[in-house]
C-alpha cells in the first residue's frame, strides 16, 4: 500500500478482527493476509481472471455510500488501524469467489487524491473517481469508469430551516445567509457563482467538516445522507435543516465512480466482464438489505479509532436515505450503474470553462475517454 497519513497511525501496528462477524472468532490481533488461498464457490469465481487481491480505494472513511463493496465483504474479514484498511473474502450471496477484497480508507488516510494512488500503487484495482476528478485528472492521471453506484451526488449545501424558512434552494438561502463554508474552492461552487446562485463574497472556503449549524448561523456543504439526520439527533437540541443537492442545482456530475486506470483496461478486461456484474447487483442487494454491511462498516471504523464515527443509527439513514431521495436508481436507462453518455457529455461542457478558470489544464474529451459501460450487465436494474 502506498504511504499513509502518519497522523492515522499507531506506533504498532493494531489489527483486529471484526467481531461483529462469527467467522472472525475472537477480537484478537491478526495481521492481513493476502496470499492465503481461498475456496472457490460452484457459483462465481473470479480465481482465474481477477487479481487475487481486487482493490479498492474509497475517497473517505468507511460509510453508507461504499455500501455496495461492503456487501461483497466475507465474514473472515480483518481491519488495521496501522494501513487503514479492511480485508477478507470477495463474497456472492456469502459464497466466495476465489479472491479476496480489499477495501481502503481514504480521505485523511491518503498523502494524495484517490486518482494519484492508483498510479502510484498498481495493486489498487478500483478507486472512487467522480466525473468531475476524472476531467480535470484526464492529462496527468487518466481513468476510466466502469461502474456508477449513486445515480444522484449525495452533496448537498445545507442550512438551518429554523431561522431561514422561506429558503428551499441555494439561491434562496443565500438571500438571507451571510456566509456558505465549502472546503478548499471546489468547482460547483465556482459554477454557482458563475450562475449568479450566490456571490463570491459570501463564500468561506475554511470549512472543517464539523456540525456548524449548531453554533453559527451560516450555510455549508455536507450530504443529504448525513447531516441532515446528525443535525435532527443533536444531543444538544434538534436543528431541522434545509438543503438543495448540488445535482438539482446544476452540477450533476456523477459522483462516486469505480474506475480503473486507463492504461490496464485491457489487462484487466477478462476481470471486469465478470466483476462488474456483481458491483452492479451488490449495491442494490446493499440498498436492500444494509444490515449485514453497515455492521462491517461501523466494525471497521471503530477498529481505525479516529475522529471519524459512525453509529447504528448512521449507516441505516444513510442507505435508507439514497433510496428515499433517490440517489441509487437507474437514471434515463433501465440499465443500473451505468453513465449515461449525453449526460456526461453535457457536463464535460459544462463543467471545462469553469475548471480551465480555475487555472487547470483540462483535455477537449468526449464521455468515451472517461467512461466505459461495455462490461454492465444490461438485464441488472433497480427496483427500487
């Protein structure tokens, strides 16, 4: 694995066994092991065609939103504290497939974005990649996705109610709030401000990713599968929240992409044809039926005891949110996961002028540089 975030790190390594799962046995310490064979099902294999180790390196801590990968997660499982990840069975329906799965930390555990590890470390099979990242990464870093699992961007600008009723969308409440806390100067906020939503001055670019409603009077970014529900179960008092997704304000980029680095699409292809199938179909038995996964989630981020928490309560609103709000579904095809070529077309329009304003080198591509749905399984859809 590439480097890590020391600050995340203990001074040994802390690897413990996921106990919320009977395979796991005790809570005692054990290293990952990703040479150890693994039985192959009559069902899925992936033994002969897959690295024997898939990757995958999520964008942030463990949370409802990578439940899809989760759900492929065997009970034999094991987490460390020391590398920020969590490995075991790659798992169909709780048979195995012949290799194992692992699943990375990202957000503070990374020294560099999701797209610069998976050129840095070619054991990563997947990584996260949102379409917006993937065009302005196309020159140095180009990838390729081949798999959507959240139709809607979860993101979200977001406000007290409370003290700002009238407003419903971004350009409402910035007639009343003074200040919108985004972290660093992120494109969509550039575009709103191109579109006249709000100005530039009312733009704080210091958020901390803390619950900030609870002492200012302020807007800031967040996810409509998160704070909203985090606000409402405040110990100190319950804030209802307005909000408007970014998606429905115009940037309707797609937002947690699996992709793979460009370049190993062919040495990977034999791979993808059987694997992307089964993301497709384990993000909508995740939707389905999230127990199983979110108690895997919520194991795996105690054992990485940081700041970063999750309860219960957490990961069953957030997969039940992506389904009320329509976040996981099918899009203008009946095919699920895939990414819809006019759509990504309108948005590499869209979105280049604002980032070339930004003062980056963006390619003239079209959505097949960026995506391919030529291994999804048509017949897969949601119905949700």
């Amino acid at each position: 694995m590439s480097k890590r975030n020391m600050t995340f790190k203990s001074a040994l390594a802390v690897v413990l066994s996921l106990s919320l799962f009977s395979a796991c046995g005790s809570s005692e310490t054990s290293s990952t092991d990703t040479t150890a064979p693994v039985a192959t099902p009559s069902g899925v294999s992936l033994a002969d065609v897959c690295p024997a180790t898939v990757v995958v390196q999520t964008d942030w801590f463990p949370e409802s939103e990578h439940g899809g990968i989760y759900q492929l997660m065997g009970d034999d499982a094991v987490a460390s504290k020391d590398t920020g990840a969590v490995t075991g069975s790659l798992v169909v329906n709780g048979e195995p497939t012949g290799v194992k799965l692992e699943i990375r930390a990202g957000g503070p555990f990374l020294e560099s974005p999701v797209v610069t590890e998976m050129y840095q470390d070619n054991a990563i099979t997947f990584g996260y990649v949102g379409t917006d990242v993937a065009i302005t990464r196309y020159n140095d870093a180009p990838t390729l996705a081949v798999f959507n699992a959240l139709n809607v961007n979860p993101q979200v600008v977001l406000w007290d109610a409370t003290k700002h009723p009238e407003a419903k969308t971004i350009a409402d409440a910035a007639k009343s709030v003074k200040t919108f806390y985004v972290y660093g100067d992120p494109s969509w906020m550039r575009y709103f401000i191109a579109q006249g939503l709000i100005t530039k001055e009312q733009v704080d670019s210091n958020y901390k990713g803390n619950l900030l409603l609870a002492t200012d009077d302020a807007a800031h970014q967040g996810f409509a599968t998160s704070e909203p529900y985090k606000y409402a179960n405040l110990e100190t008092g319950a804030i209802t929240t307005g909000y408007q997704l970014i998606n429905d304000a115009g940037w309707n980029s797609y937002a947690q992409n699996l992709a793979i680095r460009k370049d190993r699409l062919e040495e990977l292809r034999p791979c993808l044809e059987k694997i992307v199938p089964v993301l497709q179909q384990a993000q909508i038995d995740y939707i389905a039926d999230p127990v199983r996964a979110n108690a895997l989630i919520i194991s795996t981020v105690k054992t990485y005891d940081s700041w970063w928490s999750q309860s219960e309560g957490d990961v069953a609103n957030g997969a039940a949110s992506q389904k009320d709000l329509g976040i996981v579904g099918n899009g203008e095809t009946a095919t699920f996961g895939d990414l819809e070529e006019t759509r990504v077309n309108e948005f590499i329009a869209k979105a280049t002028p604002i980032l070339r304003e930004q003062g980056l080198e963006i390619a003239d591509i079209t959505a097949s540089d960026i995506t391919d749905n030529e291994f999804l399984d048509a017949s897969i859809t949601y119905q949700g």
